[in-house]
C-alpha cells in the first residue's frame, strides 16, 4: 500500500467516526503537510523541558485550558469543582476517551502522569501546595494543605502535559511521546523537528489538516525567507526588521498581536556586581529603551515602563514611577555604592573592574542586537559588558552553578494564564531559571501567597500593587521592552489564530483555503 494511499484511508477513517461526509477535496488533502516553524528546539521528552512544543503542537492536553480571557475551559478534564475549604479539587475525566496509543484516558493514567510532573523541579506544580493526586472511580482529586486558587492555572502549563503510561520505563523517564491531543506524534527528531498525523481516536471534533510538521529554524531571518518562499505556511516570532516587508508580501497574512512577554536582564543578585540594590538601579536607568524599542524592536510602544504589560490591567500599576535612562544619576550610585572609574573609564571596587559578561541567545533574533546596544551603554557609566551568544539553555544552567552574571531574555509572565504561577515560579524563596537568581524578599513572598489563597478584591488588588512595586524597587530582574509578536501565514491556510498565553498552534482548527 503507498504512502499516500495510507494516509487518505487515515483520513476516511477520521471522518467516519466524527460523522462528517468525506468529500473529494478532503481526499485530495489528506497527503498535504502544514509545515510549522519556530525558533524553538527541542531538547527532549521531557514535559518539564520541552512540553510546551507538544503542547503547542497539540500532540499532548492539560487537564484544563484556557480560553482568550485566560478563564479554564475543559481540556481532559470535561468538569471540576472544589470542596468548600478549598483543599480538595475535583475534576471529571472524559468517558471512553484514549491515549494515541489506544490505551485509556482514565482518571488513574492522568493522576499518574500528574503525580509524576508535580516532582519536577523545574515544572510548574512544584509551586502548588499539593499533598496528593489520586484517582477517585471517574474522576481524579487533587488534595492541597492550604487553598491554592491558581491550581486550576497551574494545570494549564505545558510541564503538566498528560502522558500515557507507555510514554514512560521503567524509572519514570519520558522515552516516547504518547498524549491524547487531536494530533500524534509519528516522527520526533530532537532537537529540530517532529511530524504530526490526525489522531482518529480523539475526543474532540475531527481536525480538517491530516498531517503537519515543526521544524526549529533558530535564525529569524532564515525563518522569514521560508516564508517568503513559501517553504513554511506558519512561521512565528518574525523578526522586527522583517516585519514591515513581509506584510507587504500578498501571499502572506503577516499579524502582529501584544502578548504578555517582557524582555527583562536577569541579574546575579549574589555576585559582588549585583548585590547591592543601588547598582540594579543604576544598571536600569543606565539603559536606553526608548532608544531599543525604536532603532531594534521598530516599536516605540514596546519600551518597558514597568515588569507587567498594560494589557495585564490586573497587574499593570498605572501610577508606578516609570523605569527611565538617566546615565547621571545611574553614575551617581554607582558612586555611593563604592565604585570608582578606572585609568581606562571602567570602575572598579575593591581591587575588581565592574567587567561582567551577558548571556543571551539568538534564538529570538532580536537579542543579540539588544545585548550589543546594552553594551556599549552601560560602558558609558563605566560597567565592562561581555556579550555571549549561547543557546538558551545556558541561562538556567548557569543559574544553577552560579556563574552566571547577567542574562537577556524574554519572560512571559501568563506563561500560565494567571501571572500567579509564573511568579511563584520565579521570585519565590529559591528563585527561579528564569527569575531571581539569589535573590528573595520576604514582604513578595507574602504578597504572591495571599494571592494564590482566598482574598477578597481589594486585598488581592493591593497585593499585586505590592508585587509590581517591590520588583520595581529592588530590580532583582531589570524590565526592558514588552513584547509584540508576530506571525506570518501562507494564505493557503485558513482558521488560523494566536493565542495570547502561547499554550496552543491551535491546529486542529485551521483548514486549507480553496
């Protein structure tokens, strides 16, 4: 039997069971592959490393998801609720739904699954006051010592993905891909690329695109010209400078949509740099983001005023003092925190030059320039910048042996709908990979745990105030420019859609145009 005689009968057997009429352009269809590129690679099986790519790819489901609001919508779990103190969660699970390996999408397999990823360290349910998770007949419950309001937020991450028992050996290790989404996995070739086939068996609606690939392309202008050429039908986080010319392109619908995502320095708050706050500050107004945002980011909009976006209304404080470049007064504490400028203009304290190198990667196309530029304007109040282009996954390692000294990257601070999450994550007692490095503050700690509990509107208001005026205050990450971001799509495609908290491609609802 051929290739493409396999895959039209897959795609026949699909339609049959969603109850569509297969017609002779659906046929015509089946053998066709909606190519997928991004910067992102893939650095293995693992949910707590590279869940979010088969997330995205809708290879592996959340027990919940998230609509456009950020509000939990059914995913796995078709229902939930939760006791009336808080600490035992319920959520109902899908009758005579599958794994891609035909296994069943039962209560016991996600508690398993569940249970496996709240032991991740570097996942996302380590940061939820979790005692157990069990199955209970159809349902599985998730027990907490405290109320924990952001769990159903946290279940959304990507390193909480649902995997089958197959998916795992012997000692827990993810060795296969096996999720449950509306497509599965048949070929997955770290670090580049995966292939993706409709999944028959799937709970939801038949999903019009048979098949589909993603291919990590880190270099944003290798990623524009596959768009350009038609080589790619989508491509996403186009780079700034590309941006103008290819919505010029007819054949392309190139959409540029504010996210969440803040472009932030992270700054080794231990290191004899950084461990005074006065230096953090004068770190921050020694950098010009206006100047980023215009001459790089081709958006003067996307200049950092604050850690939170405006479109965070909940978190964005209005009236906060905005992040500002003032080399004067940045020299000026550097001053009063006991640094002098050097023969050659670099200052030095105690018998050490201020000379600290910048970890950053290429894999947003944008960051090297961003580094370059943060360079030459911190050596003009006399702080000696290295830049080193590695790959992102030098940051957190860094983070965890100690050498790292500063970081670009970008965060997203909805990485899970409700910032919450990302903030446990990063600014809690122990920091974060992506977030304070030895750094921690206890009044923030309490502000960030009274708003995962029961809180009444003004005391959760007056928390998240707190929390956006300590970060600005002590700066244990410097903000530097929000992010706007961008996709181009072949119009071959249609039904195509960004979502806001990057938790999905959202395939399975695109179609080919005629």
């Amino acid at each position: 039997m051929t290739k493409r005689r396999t895959v039209i009968l897959a795609a026949i057997a699909a339609v049959a069971i969603s109850g569509t009429a297969m017609t002779p352009a659906m046929a015509q269809d089946a053998d066709r592959v909606l190519r997928v590129v991004a910067p992102w690679e893939i650095g293995g099986l693992d949910p707590a490393s590279s869940g979010h790519i088969f997330a995205r790819l809708q290879v592996a489901e959340t027990l919940v998801g998230a609509d456009d609001g950020g509000l939990p919508v059914p995913s796995i779990a078709q229902a939930w609720t939760a006791s009336s103190d808080g600490l035992v969660w319920r959520f109902e699970m899908r009758p005579g739904a599958t794994f891609h390996d035909g296994s069943p999408l039962n209560a016991a397999a996600v508690a398993a699954s569940l249970d496996r990823a709240r032991t991740s360290a570097a996942g996302m349910l380590v940061n939820a006051p979790i005692t157990a998770i069990a199955a209970q007949g159809g349902a599985v419950t998730i027990t907490l010592s405290r109320p924990f309001t952001a769990l159903p937020a946290l279940l959304m991450h990507s390193s909480a993905i649902v995997l089958a028992p197959s998916a795992y050996d012997a000692n827990g290790k993810v060795v296969r891909m096996i999720g449950s989404g509306p497509y599965r996995a048949t070929l997955v070739e770290p670090p580049l690329r995966v292939e993706l086939e409709r999944f028959a068996g799937w709970w939801g609606p038949a999903p019009a695109i048979a098949r589909a690939s993603y291919l990590s392309v880190p270099r944003g202008e290798t990623r524009s010209a596959m768009a350009e050429g038609g080589q790619a039908d989508l491509v996403y986080i186009v780079p700034p400078e590309a941006v103008a010319r290819l919505q010029r392109n007819a054949r392309l619908d190139t959409r540029v949509q504010p996210i969440p995502r803040t472009r932030v320095l992270k700054l080794n708050a231990a290191a004899p740099y950084f461990d005074d706050v006065r230096v953090r500050q004068a770190v921050s107004l020694g950098i010009d983001r206006e100047g980023i945002a215009e001459a790089i980011l081709r958006s003067p909009a996307v200049r950092a005023t604050q850690i939170f976006v405006p479109s965070l209304a909940e978190w964005h404080v209005p009236d906060l003092p905005p992040l500002d470049h003032a080399p004067a007064r940045a020299k000026e504490l550097l001053a009063a925190a006991g640094w002098r400028p050097g023969a050659d203009g670099i200052l030095a304290k105690d018998g050490k030059r201020f000379a600290v190198t910048l970890r950053t990667f290429s894999d947003r196309p944008e960051q090297p320039a961003m580094a370059t530029a943060i360079q030459a304007q911190l050596r003009e109040i006399g702080i000696d910048v290295s830049v080193a282009i590695m790959k992102n996954g030098e940051i957190p390692a860094g983070h965890h042996d100690g050498t790292l000294q500063m970081a670009l990257f970008a965060r997203n601070f909805s990485i899970v709908p409700d910032p919450i999450g990302t903030l446990l994550q990063d600014f809690g007692p122990q920091g974060g990979d992506w977030g304070a490095m030895n750094w921690s503050n206890a009044e923030l700690i309490a502000a960030l745990t009274a708003l995962s509990g029961p809180i009444d509107a003004a005391g959760r208001a007056k928390a998240r105030g707190d929390v956006a005026r300590i970060l600005q205050r002590e700066l244990p990450i410097v903000p530097l420019a929000w992010f706007d971001y961008a996709v181009a799509i072949n119009r071959r495609v249609d039904g195509a859609s960004i979502d806001p908290f990057e938790l999905s491609y959202r395939l399975s609802a695109m179609r080919w145009a005629r």
